[in-house]
C-alpha cells in the first residue's frame, strides 16, 4: 500500500476565476506555509483563496507554488472537477426547496473519522468515508432537518457521492437499519440536483419513516411491559415498602425513556397518517387522541431536553438527580402513556400503511448515474 503524502495541496478553480488551495495530511501546517508565501488567503471555513482579481504580485508568487512546497515536503494536485464548494452551491440552488450549502474542511485525516458516528448510509458513500482520504466535503441542508453529504469520488477524475447525514432525535446513526442507500452522481449540478429529488430524497423518507415507526413500536412495547410491572406490584398491595419504592422508581423513569421516545418521534409520523384515506377509516378517533396525547406531553419533553442541556455547566448539587427527574416526568406524562397504550396499534397500523417520498418537482428550466453497496470504518 501506498504510504500517503504527509503534506498535500489540492487546486481546484471556480467559475469566476478563483483559485481554490486546501491542505490535507498529518503535516498538513507545511501546506499552510507554503500557501501563506504564495500569496494565498485563509479562509475561515479552512480553505485558500487566490482571487480572480489578486494583484500581479500576489499572481507570480502563486505561480510559484510549486517550487515552494517542494521546499516543504509539500505535493501539489491541480482538481480536474471545480471547485466543490461553487458545485454544491448550485446543487442546493437547483434542488426544490430552501436548501443551503457549506464547504468543510478535513486537513488532517484523522478529522474526517467525526464523520463516521454521523454518516446514515448503505451505499457507496460509508466505504468512501472510511477508506479513503477525503481532504473536504459539502454538506446540504434543509431547513426541516435533512442534511446530506456531498464528496468527490475517491479515485476518479470525475463524479460525486451524496449520502444521509442524520444529526437529529438519533445519537447514533453508523450501520443502522433502514439505511438509505446514498447515490453517485455526475458532473452537471442541475443532473445532480434532479438525481438527488428523484432518486435519494424518496429513499431518504422512506428510510426514516420506517425507522420511526419501528423506534415508536418498540418503545410502545417498553411502555406495555413497564405498565404491567407497575400495576401487578400496586394491584391490591400494601403501602410500599422503601425497596419496593425503589423499584417503581426504576421502572418509571423507564417508562419515561421509553415514552420520550414516543414524543420525539411520532410526530412526524402522524403527521402523515389519515385515516379517512386508509383502509381503517375507524382509527380517526384514535389518532386523535393520540396527538393530543402527544401534545400534553411536550413540556415534559421540554423540561427533559432543557435539563440534559444543562448537565455539563450545572453542578450536580444543584441538579434534580436523573433518577428523580425521570419518575416526577413519568408521573407528569402518565396519562399520555396510557392513552399511547390504549390505542398504540391504530398508530402502529395507519404509520405502515403510508408511504411517504413521493418525487420532488425541480424549479422550472433546470437541468443520472448507478447505485451501489457498504464497508467497516477503517481509515488509512
């Protein structure tokens, strides 16, 4: 194998004329140094910039790049694709919606393994991630939550990988299921962007959508078993015990973590369901009473994130212990949780009757590539 550079810079050029210079490796500061006395500009997002209007002083020192990161230890690499970062703008111009574009910057490789715990993927993006040294990369968001992660193929000189990000309601996300399976694209942002509304972003919804209600049933049955422990130990017993205390306390702050999950994710799923549509007409009462279910719960919810916010800058002699916070919040919600119990199946059965991600149309007069398969994290 390959040892590679300790020190690269990788040119790219913008449509405008701008040079664009980005230092990769674990040397990557002898880049900077070469850059910084060619004339080049930092920017704050970690890249270099050599302006299409840089005077001739600044133009002849960058002329000689080359000579000076040879001097040190540095390898220079001219992109034969733009600028990523100028290709993602547009791609998230042509995609239907607000979508926003930002270029990140891994100099040195071992910051791309942050991306690792992140990465919602089945396809080709994973192994590229892992495997391959990926010096930048541009992430796409919308404002309801989707994000997407946008690299240059590894090993070619043209072409992309787009994949799932998932940063919210989910702590972790690597080689879990229901994956979507991220897609390759080619070389024209507007093919790209269509590519992306057609092919991924339906994939996209489905995939969460099954992983919320699979997340959502499994809490509903967390909540029956916890239920049932609860009542047979209050079912015609004496005052409780303290060791009997204990154990109710234990499993009610399960069954708060269990219905927490409930308020995170159910939301979004019924906001889809409707009964009068399905084969179920009957389970409109229920859902009903669901959402208001869940709308009882949410400054519970509220109470919950604010207070898991504020374990690293509040002492813990000023804190409700989690324990208590946990058994006063399931007491808080209990109503909630045994109207979840009561009709959790309606939920459970208009949720796997919909099928969301339907195709996105593009902007008017706007401007397609295969799919593949997945690897461990193993970077080089």
């Amino acid at each position: 194998m390959t040892t590679p550079p300790q020190a690269q810079i990788f040119l790219s050029l913008s449509p405008t004329g701008e040079i664009t210079a980005i230092a990769h490796g674990t040397q990557y500061r002898w880049a900077h140094t070469a850059l910084e006395q060619s004339g080049f500009r930092r920017h704050q997002s970690g890249r270099y910039v050599l302006a299409a209007e840089a005077g001739e002083p600044d133009r002849k020192a960058a002329a000689g790049l080359v000579r000076l990161a040879a001097r040190h230890s540095t390898t220079v690499h001219v992109s034969s694709r733009p600028y990523l970062g100028h290709f993602g703008d547009q791609v998230a111009a042509y995609l239907p919606g607000n979508w926003s574009s930002e270029l990140e910057v891994y100099s040195h490789p071992l910051w791309q393994e942050d991306l690792v715990p992140l990465l919602w993927d089945a396809g080709e993006l994973s192994p590229a991630v892992c495997n391959e040294r990926i010096p930048y990369a541009v992430t796409l968001k919308e404002p309801s939550g989707i994000e997407l992660l946008l690299v240059e193929r590894p090993g070619a000189q043209q072409g992309y990988f787009v994949g799932a990000l998932m940063t919210r309601d989910y702590e972790r996300n690597y080689d879990t299921p229901y994956a979507p399976a991220g897609i390759a694209l080619g070389s024209s942002p507007g093919a790209a962007a269509r590519d992306i509304a057609h092919r991924f972003l339906p994939a996209y919804r489905r995939a969460l959508h099954q992983r919320r209600v699979t997340t959502v049933a499994d809490a509903l049955d967390s909540l029956r078993a916890g239920h049932r422990t609860l009542v047979s130990a209050n079912a015609g017993s004496p005052p409780a015990l303290p060791s009997r205390s204990e154990e109710q306390g234990v499993t009610k702050g399960r069954l708060w973590l269990a219905f927490q999950d409930v308020l995170v994710h159910a939301p979004g799923v019924l906001a889809r369901c409707d009964a009068a549509v399905s084969a179920w007409p009957g389970d409109g009462a229920a859902l009903s009473r669901l959402r208001e279910a869940l709308a009882a719960g949410q400054d519970a919810l509220a109470e919950w994130t604010t207070q898991q916010d504020a374990l690293v800058r509040i002492s813990p002699a000023l804190r409700e212990p989690p324990s208590d916070l946990r058994t006063r919040l399931a007491l808080q919600v209990m109503s909630s949780i045994e109207t979840w119990l009561a009709d959790g199946d309606a939920f459970v059965r208009q949720a796997l009757a919909v099928v969301p991600g339907r195709t996105l149309a593009l902007s008017p007069g706007r401007d397609s590539t295969p799919q593949p398969a997945v690897a461990r994290p193993k970077l080089r």
